[in-house]
C-alpha cells in the first residue's frame, strides 16, 4: 500500500479508501481530527472528500458506540450538543466524551412483563423474534423520528438520549404507545401503531425515568462510546422508583428539572404534548440517591388518573411539611386533608375493615373523610394521640384495599403512621413513668390497691411464665419445634431478592 504523500502518484480513490479503511480498523485512527491530519495533504483535492467521509462513517461505527447512528439530518440537536464540528466537513466531527450542558436528559424504559413472556413463549420463537424485532427495530425509528437515540439494554431495558426536555418526554410517551396499544400522543408523523407481526404481541406495560437539564449532572462518553456517571444513575433509580409506585401500569418520573425545562422549552411555540394539554405534572417530593436529593414529578399522561390534578396543591403542601419537619401538628394535618381531597376526588370504593371503625362496618368515600375529619379532632383538639394513631393505622388498612389508590400517597401515609407510631412509642415510656410517679394521686383507695396488685401480679407472671417455658416437665420440645417448623413451612422460605417482579 503507498504512503499517503503517494496520493498523487496514481493512487485511485479505491486505494485512498483502501488504506484509510486499514488504518480505522487497525485502530490506528480513531478520531476524526486524527483522520484529518493524515489526509491534510489530500484536502485540496475534492475527490479525496468522499473516501475520507466513508472512512469517517466507519470510524464513527466502531467508536462511536451509543451514539454510532446518529447524523446531523436526522439528529439536528444531538448532533449540536454532542459533536465537536469540523469546518470543512460539517457533517463530520468528533464525539464529546464529558458531557456537562443542560441540553441532554437521558430516558430510562423498562418492559414489563418481558420475561414472564419469554418463558411463556418459549415454545413460540417466533413471537420471541417479533418482540426481539420491536424493541431493535421500531423503538429505534420511533427515536429517530423524535429527534432522540436509543440502544437496548439487558434484554428489557431501553436507553434514550434527547437534547431537548420535550424530546426526551415526547419519545418515552411514544414508546409507551406502541407497546400499549395507546394514543396519548396523537402525533401523525409519528406513528406508533404495530405493523406486520408486532400486532400479534400482547400489551406491554412501561415505566420511565427522565433527568437531565441540568449542567452539575454530567453524562460520561466512555472510550468505546458508552455511557457512565451521575445523569445515567440517576435516570435508572427514578426507573427504579416508577416500577415501585407502578408494578402493573406504566408510570413515568421525572427530576423536577425536566418538568422547568419542558415548561421553557413550550412557552412561545408549543409542541403537540402541550398544545393538546397530553400530560400534566404531579409533584412527588424528593427522593435521595447516593447523598443527593433529586426533587421529582411524575407525568400523568392517562386521562383516567386526571384527577389526581385536584389534590396536588394539598400534596405540595405535605411534601413542604415533611421538608421543613413540621411534626408537631402540619404534617397531621396536611396528610389528613390530603386523604380527605383524595378519597373526594377519585372513583367511588366500598371497603370493609378487619374490625369495623367506630361501628363503621364498610369504609366509602363520604365516610372515609368522616375518619379523617374525627382522626384530626382526635389529634389537634383532644389531644388524644393513641387514638389519632390508631386511626392512621385503619387508614393504612383502608387504603391497601382500595382498587388504584395512589401508591405513592400509600407510601406516605405509611411513612408518617411510622414516625408517630415510633414517637407514641416513646411518648408511652415517659407518660408512664409519671403515671408511676403519681399512681397515688391518680388512684385512690381500693383502686390504688388494685394499681399495686395488678403491677406486682404482672412481674410475677412474666417472671414465672420464662421459668414454666425452660421446665424439664415440658416434654416433646423438640417435636413441637419441628412441628411448628412444618405447619410454617411456607412462611419460614427465605429468599434475597432484588429487582422488579
């Protein structure tokens, strides 16, 4: 093969080629600049320019990685942000490889069900082979055609870079679309209705998790052109939490930054999302991830969860609370005006309790405000905190059992029943060490007597009782041990789990 000073000595284009496409394999060129700076000798000759963006193509499919597919014709603001241009060839240039601009959100997409599918259609390869072909295939044009670009990852899982909030928004819902047979997008030169042998395979259900836009979350280019650092954790854990709160439906989340930058982005010329009024943004709080708290929200793009719109200024009002530790009276408060706003705005529910609540046999939404409205008096004005607690308890009990109760307000209403059952717990130690202290001005004659027998009585028994359990007359222990480790079998199974089931 002739050096390249030889050029003009009868080298024919093929063997231009021929001996840059030596060196990009060799990987002896792996950049774009170094490309120009081997062929700066060819430049000014114009037949050279076709070979050398060949050889560029190549280059950028071995290198490249993730970002391999994209090109300045169908990835206009990807190709701005993430590519160092060359002035001469302007659809030619090197890749980025630290990435700290607020104009790129990574998308994370999760299947559901894909591998309960899998094992299902085992015997079925070739609805195996339609899926395989829709997530390589279709989800890649529908990416393309939003402006964004997307790669499998491990079977079910999808990433998607967009250079814009709306894009990175627009994509996941379309995707959501296709593999749950939906239309909440409705944008004609975007198509996501199945074709050809996809439209045999059953509805998928996807969860979603967007960030970006912001410039102290930098995304890392790895030599072989994958990703790394904060913005792509990130995007995973709020996946994470989606699957969480939606283990049956799709659910996207979002950093609260991409909602601001969406906002921004349709303020004076709307996207289709907006100008539709498609989704709407339900502030979730924050949740903490490797020491940084990342305020979040979550798209709600179904009509039919619309109504959650009606109670999100009381949700924002808890979620203050809990920021600013308002334990002593807001957050009860707050979370009971939210349980009320909630049970007046959702689908009517009927729910019978394990025990009925104050002669409550079945719990609907009028009486479910009626408990919330008697939980506060008993918190706030009576203060009468074991019964405010009890309440919370029953809540938690009602809730579960409510046909599409919000799980993430389930979360909280959990969380907080916690705290104040930790604090009643300790509100009880010391209520009773004064108790004990002024058991005789509290009780009086036969009942101070009785105070003293009963608490004497208790010790004794607990104290006899640990003796009677090691007494040698207690025979067949250990046949009852194993008795009871066979009538409990199931429950004794122990497995580690993680992830989605």
């Amino acid at each position: 093969m002739k050096n390249i000073n030889e050029y003009n000595s009868g080298m024919t284009e093929y063997q231009f080629f021929s001996f840059l496409y030596d060196k990009v394999m060799a990987k002896e060129i792996t950049t774009f600049s170094k490309l120009r700076e081997l062929v700066a000798p060819c430049l000014k000759d114009k037949w050279t320019h076709a070979p050398i963006m060949r050889a560029f193509n190549l280059l950028k499919r071995l290198n490249w990685g993730f970002f391999s597919n994209i090109c300045p014709n169908t990835h206009k603001k990807l190709w701005k942000e993430m590519v160092i241009p060359d002035r001469d060839f302007p659809e030619a240039g090197d890749l980025k490889k630290t990435l700290q601009i607020s104009n790129l959100y990574v998308a994370m997409c999760d299947i559901h069900g894909y591998t309960k599918f899998c094992m299902e259609s085992r015997k079925n390869l070739s609805m195996m082979h339609s899926l395989d072909w829709a997530i390589e295939n279709e989800i890649r044009r529908i990416s393309t055609q939003c402006g964004a670009i997307s790669q499998r990852e491990r079977g079910d899982e999808m990433v998607v870079v967009a250079a814009s909030a709306t894009d990175a928004l627009m994509v996941t819902l379309c995707i959501i679309d296709y593999f749950g047979k939906t239309d909440n997008v409705s944008d004609p030169e975007i198509p996501t209705k199945r074709t050809g042998n996809a439209e045999a395979l059953p509805i998928f259900k996807i969860t979603a998790g967007i960030t970006g836009g912001n410039t102290q979350s930098p995304l890392i280019i790895t030599e072989r052109g994958n990703l790394a650092g904060f913005l792509l954790n990130s995007g995973a854990r709020l996946q994470s939490r989606a699957n969480e709160l939606s283990p049956h439906d799709s659910r996207i989340m979002i950093a609260k930054q991409v909602m601001m930058n969406y906002e921004k982005e349709n303020a004076t010329s709307k996207c289709i999302l907006a100008s539709n009024n498609s989704v709407y943004f339900f502030d979730t709080g924050h949740i903490e991830f490797k020491g940084v708290m990342i305020p979040t929200c979550e798209v709600v793009f179904d009509k039919n969860e619309r109504y959650k719109e009606k109670f999100a200024e009381e949700m924002t009002k808890l979620l203050g609370s809990i920021r600013e530790n308002l334990w002593e009276q807001r957050i009860f408060q707050d979370l009971m005006d939210l349980l009320s706003k909630v049970a007046h705005s959702m689908p009517k529910f009927s729910v019978t309790p394990s025990q009925p609540i104050r002669g409550m046999q079945t719990v609907i939404n009028e009486s479910f405000i009626q408990l919330c409205r008697l939980a506060y008096k008993a918190y706030s004005l009576d203060e009468d905190y074991y019964t405010a607690v009890d309440f919370l308890q029953s809540f938690v009990e009602i809730t579960e059992q409510i046909p599409n109760f919000d799980r993430l307000i389930l979360d909280y209403l959990r969380g907080i029943t916690e705290k104040y059952k930790f604090l009643l717990s300790a509100f009880e130690k010391h209520i009773d060490k004064e108790v004990e202290d002024k058991a005789p001005h509290i009780f009086h004659g036969d009942h101070y007597k009785t105070w003293n027998a009963a608490k004497n009585g208790a010790q004794i028994y607990e104290k006899l009782r640990a003796i009677g359990r090691k007494s040698k007359d207690i025979t067949k222990k250990k046949n009852l041990w194993l008795s009871m480790l066979s009538q409990n079998k199931e429950q004794m199974e122990f497995t580690l789990y993680s992830g989605k089931k």
